[in-house]
C-alpha cells in the first residue's frame, strides 16, 4: 500500500515537474527565496498595525511567529530526520533539469508549505473575510508550495503534508490564544 502512494507520488512529481520553460523557471525560482517573503512580512506587520490597536497587533503577530517558527520546526526538525525521505533531486532527477539547489537531503514533509500555509491560516483566522487580499496570501501558498515541486525539491506528498502542517498547527495555536487571551 505505502509503495503504491509513493509510486503515485513519484509519478505526479514527474508530471508537475514536466513544465519548465525560461519564464516559469524564473517565476518559481522567485517564488521559492525565502528573501522575496520579506516585503510581505513588513506588509503584514503594518496592516496589523493600521487595523488593530498595537497590543491587539502584537498578540497577533506573536500569533503568526508562533506559528510559522513552529510549523517549520515540525517539518524540518522532526519529520525530515525522523522520515529521511530524500528529495526527489538527490533521487530521481539526475537525468532531468533541476533549476536552482537542491537543498537538504531529506524532505518530507516540506518547511516552505508548512510556512506558507501556516502564515496565510493564521492571517485569515485573525482577519476572517474582512479582507479579500486573505486570498491573495492563500494564492501565495499554493504557488510557493508548487515553486518546490517544479524546482525538483519535494513531492507532492511533501508538499501537502507540509501545508496541512501549517494549517494544523496555525489553527492550534489560534485557538490557544483565544483560550488564553481575549482575542
């Protein structure tokens, strides 16, 4: 049974991988920098600041910290050593094109998804449907979590427990806050 997921997986890889061309190379290329990310973090940081009065605006962005620094700490702390499921790029794409590094040996399940959709489910749960530039961070997610499979960094399971790793955990410690605080 495990075998036969990790063939489908090896095989949708294949298949989501299979698309490169000049501009999506350097489309995903970007979308995958960890420094691109820093203008929408200062972006964040003073929406919360125009929205909420700062206490409010700290909580939320100790919220998002919280979240982000604990999602990436499951997924690379834990699963990628406890699972050394190794990347496709140190496995299968030695006669494929691999744009930009490869990264660590292991990677299951995937930091950047984790992240990513740890920062968009922690945003949308503080701001609900106030504002649909939520969505715009959901986009976000789902194109820097595809940018590691058509770089050749992660499967897609990778990639799908890692985002689920960043909504879990963003909505647990949402509601920890709740608890503990009045949000």
């Amino acid at each position: 049974m495990i075998e036969q997921i990790l063939e489908w997986d090896k095989n949708a890889f294949l298949w989501l991988n299979s698309y490169h061309n000049f501009w999506l190379d350097k489309t995903m290329l970007f979308f995958s920098a960890s420094k691109v990310w820093i203008p929408l973090y200062v972006l964040i940081i003073f929406l919360f600041f125009k929205n909420f009065n700062w206490q409010n605006a700290i909580k939320f962005i100790l919220i998002i910290i919280a979240s982000v620094a604990l999602s990436d700490f499951i997924a690379s702390g834990i699963f990628k050593p406890y699972f050394q499921r190794l990347r496709p790029c140190h496995e299968i794409l030695s006669e494929m094109i691999l744009v930009g590094k490869c990264g660590g040996q292991f990677g299951f399940a995937s930091s950047h998804a984790a992240n990513s959709f740890a920062l968009f489910m922690s945003i949308f749960l503080i701001f609900r449907r106030q504002n649909l530039w939520i969505f715009l961070l959901l986009f976000w997610a789902i194109i820097v979590s595809y940018s590691r499979i058509y770089l050749g960094v992660h499967y897609p399971i990778d990639i799908l427990v890692g985002g689920c790793i960043g909504i879990v955990i963003s909505l647990s410690i949402y509601k920890l806050f709740k608890l503990k605080t009045s949000l």
